[in-house]
C-alpha cells in the first residue's frame, strides 16, 4: 500500500461491497443481519496464516494449475 489515501479508499471500496452483500442476504433470508465495519490491514503472504481464527470457516476460490476452478 503506497500510502494511507490508498488504504482508506480500499477500507471504503471494501465497507460498500460487504454492506451491499449483507443487505442482499438479509433480503433472500429476511434476517435482521449485522456486521462489524471491516478494516484493512496489510500484511506479507508468509504472516495471513496468523490472522485467520482457528476453527473459522473460511470460503474460496482457486485456481488449479490445469487453469480449472476449484472451490474450497
């Protein structure tokens, strides 16, 4: 991240899509759903492994090396 405007306007591009994601859900489930306000922080690819929570279940998308999707 070159410097803070940056990783304000990614917390922001980040708080739009998770808000508009969340209303989506509450309106296909019609739950009362709330979320935190999400931060960013940047970290190297060798440390991500110590911000997940053990036992969180976490959704992706990957791609193989044939170039087919897989889904974990």
């Amino acid at each position: 991240m070159r410097n803070s405007f940056q990783k304000d306007a990614l917390c922001e591009f980040c708080n739009i899509t998770s808000c508009h994601a969340v209303t989506s859900l509450a309106e296909m489930t019609g739950l009362t759903i709330n979320i935190e306000v999400p931060t960013v922080e940047v970290v190297s690819i060798e440390n991500t492994g110590k911000l997940i929570a053990v036992g969180k279940i976490v959704a992706g998308k990957r791609n193989n090396s044939s170039g087919t999707s897989t889904r974990n």
